[in-house]
C-alpha cells in the first residue's frame, strides 16, 4: 500500500511540490525526469518518500515520480529512456530486493551505460554491486559492521561517524554498506567511515554515472525518534551527494 499520507507530510515540511500528473510537463519534456524505486520488498516506505522528496525539493528542476509495484509508474525500459535520473533507496533486506529487481536488471544497466545517472542510498548502494545487484560498480560493496575498526556493530538504527570531503560528519546509519572502488580519473570519494572504508563515492559506468552511499544522509528528523537519536541535519549532505550527477 502506498504511504501518500507520510509522502505529503514529507513534502509539506521540506515545501516541496506534489508531483505534476502524467499529462503535464513530462510528456512536453519542460523539465528532466527522475524515477524513483518503490517495492513491496522496502519495509519502509519511508525511505522511497524521503527520497522522492529530496530531489522533488532540490534545485535542479525535477519531475520526480515513483516507479515499480507500489509507484506510480512501472519500472521499464520506456520509463527509463525518458528519464535522467534513476535512484534506488534504502529499506529492506539485500537478497529479496535483488530478486524484485533482477528482471530490471538489464534495463538498468542499459539505462546507465548510455548516459543516464544512479543514485543508490544504502540498499540502492549494494544494489549497485555485481553479487546481488545490477553490477554498476567494479569494486567490492559489503557490510560496513563486518569490517575491521568499524564503530558500529549490529543492524540496528543508529548513528555513524564519517569524514565527508574532509569535514567529520556524524549521519543516520542502518547496516550500511562500503565500497571498494578501482581507482581511476573518474571516480571520487566523496566520504569515508572512521576506518577509512569508503561511505560515499560517484563514478562512471560507461557514458553514465554512479553515485552510491551507505549512510542515510537524506534521513529527515523522524527518522531519529525510534530509537530515540539525537537528530542530525545532514540535508546538505544529501544535496551534495545527489548533486553529484546532477548538476552539470
């Protein structure tokens, strides 16, 4: 069931606009399109809505619309093609995820090899890795609490310390991953976790890009309350790390 009621509130304290209907702008392509991933598989819908919010509030312009079986649109090809953006959000367990997306997978792929953008938040970030994901990424993508030195421990929520274009930061955290990225021109670090594991990176796969995080820097202040946290305002982060693909 879609959580429109959480979505509006979400867009009402951010002063976000509601999506325009499928016979506006989209279609006289006024303004680029960005397509979100809502499935049955993320127990929390909250991380599909944060999302759409974000970029619905950013500065870039978006018509942002949520695909898959609980979205407004169907993920496809033909959705795909239209669209500049693309972004997978956190919520749920890697390997039921994978199995709603894999006959996703090759359109994905398709989509960002020829010039289109991928956002991964969490879940979307180990989506992003060639085990159980759509193989955008050519470094290894695991857990983050299974690595050594890492200040958390268990898959509860929490909070995490990172270092984000050299400024500690410290940011909502539920068992996110790192990434091992090859080296190279196009690719850039924008975050490490205190054992200077990788936390957020952008990079190329073929003409497109790719920009994958384990922390949740989108988190808004609900997000703290169970358990109780002290809130983190990391909207900035969240902003810089989609504006990574998207500002030209």
């Amino acid at each position: 069931m879609k959580s429109t009621g959480i979505l509006d509130s979400v867009r009402h304290t951010l002063g976000v606009p509601r999506p325009s209907s499928p016979s506006d702008s989209r279609s006289t392509g006024t303004r680029p399109l960005a397509l979100v991933y809502r499935g049955p598989t993320q127990e929390d819908q909250d991380c599909a809505d944060t999302v759409i919010a974000l970029l619905a509030g950013g500065p870039w312009g978006l018509d942002v619309r949520a695909v898959g079986p609980e979205g407004e649109l169907p993920l496809s090809k033909d959705a795909l093609a239209r669209a500049r953006l693309y972004a997978q959000p956190g919520g749920g367990d890697l390997s039921p995820a994978y199995q709603e997306l894999k006959p996703h997978k090759k359109a994905v792929r398709h989509f960002v090899k020829h010039g289109g953008s991928y956002l991964g938040f969490c879940l979307g970030g180990y989506l992003a890795g060639s085990d159980e994901g759509f193989g955008l990424l050519s470094g290894e993508v695991g857990q983050y609490i299974e690595t050594p030195g890492a200040t958390v421990h268990n898959e509860e929520n929490t909070l995490v310390e990172v270092v984000w274009r050299g400024r500690p930061r410290t940011v909502f955290f539920q068992d996110g991953p790192y990434f091992s990225p090859d080296s190279g021109p196009d690719t850039t670090v924008l975050a490490t976790y205190t054992n200077d594991r990788v936390a957020a990176l952008v990079t190329s796969y073929g003409a497109g890009r790719v920009a994958v995080v384990g922390p949740h820097p989108e988190a808004t202040d609900d997000w703290f309350e169970d358990p109780p946290l002290p809130v983190q305002h990391t909207h900035d982060l969240a902003l810089d790390f989609a504006g990574t693909v998207l500002n030209p």
